[in-house]
C-alpha cells in the first residue's frame, strides 16, 4: 500500500512556481531521500505530502485519502530541521515532549496506561531514559533531535517525515541518529527524509528523489550516483541564475557544496564496504 | 419539532420555569455577596487584627487585592502561551482595542442613555478584535507584528475619537481605565472579574495539551491534525479575558506586563512547563499583592507599582541566577 501518493502536482509561491509537475508514490516501509539544491522546493514538496500546503494543481493522497482531508493525526510525525529557539528558552523537559506524541490520540482528558507506556517505551527505545526530566533546551543538539523521534514513536506513527534534521549536528551524532533512523525504517515505519548531504541520503535511503521544481530521478538509490540526475538538478538552477551576476555568483558556492557531498559519498560508501568485509 | 409544537410546550411550561435561569443568576450573585461579605471579608479583618494592618479591612482594599490574586493566576498561565510564540504583544494590542470597548460603552451611555457596563463593552470589542488579529494575519499578507500594530493604534485611536466625540463629558472616567485604579473596583467588576478567571482557568486545564503542542511545535502539531487555527482563537479570546480583567486595576497601557513579565522571570528557573506555570502564577502573586499594597502605603499609581515590583523581581531572579 502507499503511504503518500502525488500526481501531478503544482505550487507556487504567489508568482514564484516552486514544485512543478511532481508525481511520485512513496510506498509503506520505504525511506525516501528527498534531495535537490537550496531553494528546489524539497521542504515545501514535503509539507505538501503532509497535507500541511494544499497544492495549486494535482493532487496529494496520504494513506489513500486525500491528505488536507486526511485527519489521523497519530499516523503522521514530523520532526523539523531544529526548533532551537522555541526548544531551547521554554522551560519543557524531555518528557513532556515525548508526551506530546500522544496528544493525537488523547488531547483530553486522562492519559491511559497505554499513554503513558507508550511514552516510557519510546524514551528508552532511543536511549534517553535518563534524560527524561531534563530541560529539552539542556541537551545537546544530536540528543534533542532524539527527542523528537521519540515523539513520533510515542505516537506509534506510520510516517515519519524529517526536514534536514541534523544540520545543526556534529559527524558522530549524524551518524548514530542516522543508525536509529535506519533502525525504525527496519521496523517496519515508513521516512521520508529531506536532507541537502547527497552522501548521507544515498547511502541510508533505499530510494532517492532529486528535484529541482520538477522531478529529476526517483528510484533505487543505488541507481542515483550512477545518473546523471544530480548534475541535471544542480545545473538546472545555474542555467536560471546565470543571467544575474550576483546570484550566478552565490550560485558557484551552492554549486561547491553540492559536489562536497557527491565526495563524501564515496568516502562513506568506502567506509560501507570495509565494514562488508 | 415544529416551531409551533416548541411554542406549545414552551406554553405548557409552568410560568416559574421560564424565569429559571434568572433564579440561577440571583442565586450565583447572592453567593457571591455571601463569598465577598463573609469569607473575604472574614479571612481579611482577621489577618488586619492580627497584623494590624488596618487597610485590609477596607472593602475596597479587599476587592482590589480579590482582584489582583485572580489577575496574578490569570495572567501567567496565559501568557506562558504567548511569550515562547513570540507573541507577547497581543495582549498589549487586545488591551488597547478594549479601551475602545470601554469608550463605546460610555458613549452610548453618555449619548443614548444605554446602560452597558465598561467592562462588558471592553470585554466583547477585546474579544472582535482578537479574532480580527488573526483574520488580518491569515487572509491578508499583513506580517502578523504589523497587524498587532494596526489593529493596536485603531482601537485606540477608536476609543480616543469616541471620548472626543462626547464633548469631553465623559473623560473625566477615562483616566481611571488608562492608568488603573484601587478605589474604583466596583463590586459588579469583581464579580465579572472572578467568573472571567475562572473561565480562563478552566479553559486552560482543558486545553492545555493542544495550546502546550502548538506553542511548542507549531508545525509538528498541523502534521499531528491538531486544529491550530481553533487553538490560535481560543488563546486569543482567553487572552482578551485576561486584559479586560485586568484593566480596572492595572490601567490598558499597562495591562499586558501580567502576561508576560512573570513568564520571563521564571523562565530559566522552571524544571519542566508545568513548574513553571506555578512558579509564574507564584510571581504574579508576590508582584501584584506587593504592588497594591505598596500603591495603597505610598499613594502611588496601582498599575505602575505593580509592573515595577514585577520588573524588580525580574532583574533580582537573573541577579539570583547569575551569582549561582
């Protein structure tokens, strides 16, 4: 069964087209990398799956239904790229958030033993027991980011979407957050992931969408280093904004960045394989 | 049921039946009297004997302090919601466009002889303007600090425009609204002010989940199917309740500081979001009973003692928290 479903789907920005023309089916138990340059819609296709925008055009299913429609709260989780500001000043610790997982289920009234259970299993489930009266905003950022997949396993969630979730990480927390992503997705939970490192998204992803406005590749991920997709992506906003100068000359630092990761890649899938053996 | 079978029964109803509710009504307000006469009034000549603080037994002295323990419950728990959503000015904007429900108030008593109390009047523009607030920040491209600002400076200007409008006959009551007052809390304003909080209260403790997720998570919360619009709304009428109640006492223009002050001065101290709401209603306490008191001892402006008691307590908690 499909867990998000898009077909033909438009939206714009007042004037400003941003996804264009983007059909593409995400099925349950798959992890999706979404990737794509800055600005090429990736965050916004994603809110769109979660029926969070309507889109101009097309349409958006979300378990079958359609997903402005779509009202099981509980089935859905999102974690964002850092809520720091709020996160870090509002006195709320780590239990109270997990808790929130719930809320779908039980916005009033009690909390049934299955409620509380639920959010007890989620805190140990990935590892931060311990911090469970702690102040969300103490934590380190790889810690706080647990926090919020503890939430969706609260939730017992059948879609976990992620916008860049560990930009603001250091390596060795990207890394284990990534194991307990891949993890969950072994379990059995459905992720779609946005995420501007190429190199991690190939090798934890089991499939890939690269957009640029439209749709460049969606397949294996295995299947996206060897295609030209990236390149086509990437280049598609340089063609754009090589008429302005000062953007074409932005654009070049993008374009840095966007080849970094393609070498990362490598060194991980390198890494990868001496594990292998 | 038809509407003439509703007429039939409706006429079939015992005459006593159809004025029920007024005996409801008498009876809440005779409850009240009873509560403000003998248990207020009680505990407050009891603690001025033992104190001899003879001041505490001034009814008007007891209504202000009754008034000032419900604006201090009141007034943090809301504005714990608005603050870490960088919404602090609402309460500020919804006070000003209440002046205007108070003028109106008065000018269709001055000019029409239409009795409205002003703190009706103040209490139902506050609550328009909260959902124009949000109407403006949905539907048109207004950036939401600048909607607070239009809609802020219109009331206000509404409110100034009303007054001059009466010739300058009703102005002399005006300043009492602007700046707050102890001596002209009337019995009736208690008695609104403590069923306001009480509502708020309850309001609160029943939607404490939704407001905490989407103060917290906003987005988060939209995925999850939580209705944040409903929920933006209900913080916003809560948040209109909370000023009007508050207006008598603390002045419009300075109405907003219980929403938020006492939020801030806890913030850092709070071991999870429900301590902190206690240890804020704690500090609103401390600020607003300091506060009237000293205004009463040194015959200062009750609004003004009161933010400045609450923003002296602000600045001894980060003293407090930076020699730690």
């Amino acid at each position: 069964m499909t867990a998000v479903s898009l077909d033909d789907v438009a939206f714009s920005y007042g004037d400003i087209p941003v996804i264009d023309g983007i059909s593409l089916d995400v099925a349950q138990g798959e992890f999706l990398g979404l990737v794509g340059p800055n600005g090429s819609g990736k965050s916004t296709l994603l809110s769109l799956m979660l029926g969070l925008q309507r889109p101009d055009h097309g349409e958006v299913q979300l378990f079958g239904e359609s997903a402005h429609q779509f009202s099981d709260g509980e089935r859905i989780a999102y974690v964002a790229q850092d809520v720091t500001k709020t996160a870090r000043d509002m006195p709320i610790t780590v239990r109270e958030v997990v808790r929130m997982g719930r809320y779908p289920r039980s916005l009033f009234g009690r909390f049934s033993d299955a409620d509380h259970e639920a959010v007890e299993t989620a805190l140990d489930r990935v590892a931060i027991a311990d911090l469970a009266d702690r102040r969300v905003g103490s934590l380190s950022g790889g810690q706080r980011q647990r926090v919020f997949v503890a939430r969706a396993l609260a939730a017992e969630a059948d879609l976990l979407a992620l916008d860049e979730p560990t930009v603001a990480l250091d390596a060795a927390s990207r890394e284990s957050f990534y194991d307990l992503l891949g993890d969950l997705n072994e379990a059995g939970m459905t992720i779609v992931l946005v995420e501007h490192d190429i190199g991690v998204v190939t090798t934890r992803a089991s499939r890939i969408a690269c957009l640029n406005k439209q749709l460049y590749f969606h397949g294996r991920a295995d299947e996206f280093a060897d295609s030209d997709a990236l390149a086509a992506a990437y280049g598609a906003n340089q063609r754009v904004l090589a008429h302005d100068h000062t953007d074409a000359h932005d654009h070049h630092a993008h374009g840095a960045h966007g080849h970094e990761p393609t070498n990362d890649s490598n060194a991980t899938s390198a890494n990868t394989s001496e594990e292998q053996q | 049921m038809t509407g003439f079978d509703a007429l039939t029964a409706l006429a079939a109803l015992p005459f006593s039946d159809l004025f029920a509710p007024l005996f409801v009504v008498n009876t809440i307000s005779g409850l009240f009297d009873w509560f403000l006469r003998v248990v207020v009034d009680g505990v407050f000549s009891w603690v001025a004997a033992v104190t001899g603080l003879q001041f505490l037994s001034y009814p008007y002295m007891q209504r202000a302090y009754l008034s000032v323990f419900c604006i201090g419950i009141v007034g943090p728990l809301v504005g714990s919601f608005l603050v870490y959503r960088d919404l602090s000015m609402v309460g500020d904007t919804l006070a000003h466009t209440a002046f205007a429900g108070v003028a109106v108030a008065l000018f269709l008593d001055a000019t029409l002889a239409l009795t409205v109390p002003p703190l009706v009047g103040a209490l139902v523009v506050a609550v328009l303007a909260a959902l124009v607030v949000q109407v403006l920040v949905e539907y048109t491209d207004a950036r939401s600090d600048a909607a607070l600002a239009m809609v802020l400076t219109g009331g206000f200007a509404l409110g100034s425009v009303l007054i001059s409008l009466t010739g300058g006959g009703i102005s002399v009551g005006i300043n009492q609204y602007l700046f707050g007052s102890l001596a002209t809390v009337s019995r009736a304003d208690v008695g609104l002010l403590v069923s306001m909080g009480l509502v708020v209260v309850v309001g609160v403790s029943v939607a404490y989940r939704p407001l905490l997720f989407v103060t917290f998570d906003e987005t988060a919360a939209r995925a999850s199917r939580v209705h944040v619009r409903a929920v933006n709304t209900l913080l916003s009428i809560l948040t209109a309740f909370v000023v009007v109640s508050a207006m008598r006492i603390m002045g419009v223009i300075l109405v907003a500081a219980l929403l938020v002050i006492p939020v801030v001065t806890v913030s850092r101290a709070g071991r999870s979001y429900k301590h902190s709401l206690w240890l804020g209603i704690f500090a609103g306490e401390i600020a607003g009973i300091a506060g009237v008191t000293l205004a009463y001892l040194y015959g200062l402006a009750a609004g003004g003692s009161i933010v400045l008691v609450a923003i002296g307590g602000f600045v001894a908690v980060q003293l407090g928290l930076r020699a730690r």
